[in-house]
C-alpha cells in the first residue's frame, strides 16, 4: 500500500502508535506524557503539495500555537506524508521552518524538533540504532512551546542525560527490539516497492 493512499485518520493513528509506543512507551521524551495525556498535543497532518505549501502551513500552525493558550494546546506535530521523503532534502526544509520562526519573531518563544523515517545523526552511520531516537513514520515537525521546556526541565533536571540514555537503551534492545514494538513505517514500504 502506498503512503499516498492512506486516509488522514490512518496518518493519525501511525503517528499516534509511534508516539505511544516508543516516544512515551520507552520514554525517549519524558516530557511528552504529559501534554499527550491532557490531549493538548495536535496532530496537523499537511496536504502540501510542494514547499511553499508546506511552509505556509507550518506558519499558520506557528500562529496557531502562538495564539492559543498552553492549556489547550500545548504542542503541535506537523506531519507531512508525501513529501520531503529524502532526508537530505528534509534538512533543507527544517532550515527554511527555522527561517520561518525568525521571520514571525517566534524564534525563543518555540522551537522546532525534526524527526524523519530515515533520520541519521551526523555522526552515526545509517544503520547506527540509536538513529531511532529521531526516527518517525514520517517527516514530522515537532513545534515545541520554550515554556513548556522550561517547565520540563524544572521537573526533570537532568535533562542533559536524556540523550545518552536513549542511546544506550537502543544499543540494549537492538534492531529486534525495536522491530518488535510493531511501529509502521509507510514510507519505507513505498520506497520498497518502486
């Protein structure tokens, strides 16, 4: 099946799945618990069609998030299921999201977290495993509030720790464990079958 095919609600519950399962499941974030159980996290799912769309998009989320309060929405994950599928060109495209911050004057009030199918860290090989730590069902933009950072980090402060302990725990389960957790990769399945 092809990722184009798959409805809105289907990109929802993928996204939703990985979330449950490895971001909050494994704890990777223990900062997302939170706002996921509260329901103040918003899947925005883009019908993009090329790069401009997407990033006019990803501005008026930005608004979205700038405008309402913390208790309503705290977060906001902007998926994009058929673009961007090359990492490569994804980086490009996270630093135009970061242009678009500064242009809006958000840049210190919410950050942007990337993470991608084929998410590779610069100094990992593609097939390192702790490259999962960043790996999603599909391109995602993770519009984080600086507040609720901060707030975080008040109730988990050794954050700085979070980083290797996802490494390491990714080195223990190894390829199988992670399989094992069952997350869907449409993406690597379109890819797979051209």
């Amino acid at each position: 099946m092809s990722a184009n095919v798959y409805s809105d609600e289907d990109i929802s519950a993928i996204c939703q799945q990985w979330l449950e399962r490895a971001v909050i499941g494994l704890n990777l974030c223990p900062f997302a618990r939170r706002p996921y159980q509260l329901h103040r996290l918003r899947f925005s799912i883009s019908h993009a069609r090329h790069t401009d769309a997407f990033l006019d998009l990803l501005e008026n989320e930005l608004q979205l998030l700038l405008q309402t309060p913390a208790t309503e929405i705290e977060t906001t994950l902007v998926i994009e299921p058929k673009l961007f599928a090359d990492f490569e060109v994804f980086l490009d495209v996270v630093a135009l999201a970061e242009q678009v911050l500064e242009d809006i004057d958000a840049t210190g009030t919410i950050q942007i977290a990337p993470f991608h199918p084929n998410f590779q860290f610069a100094d990992e090989p593609a097939e390192d495993i702790t490259n999962y730590t960043n790996r999603s069902p599909y391109p995602i933009l993770h519009l984080i509030r600086e507040s609720s950072i901060d707030q975080a980090v008040a109730a988990f402060p050794d954050a700085g720790s979070i980083f290797e302990r996802n490494k390491t725990l990714l080195r223990t389960m190894g390829t199988e464990g992670w399989s094992s957790l069952g997350i869907e990769y449409p993406l690597h399945k379109k890819n797979s079958t051209e």
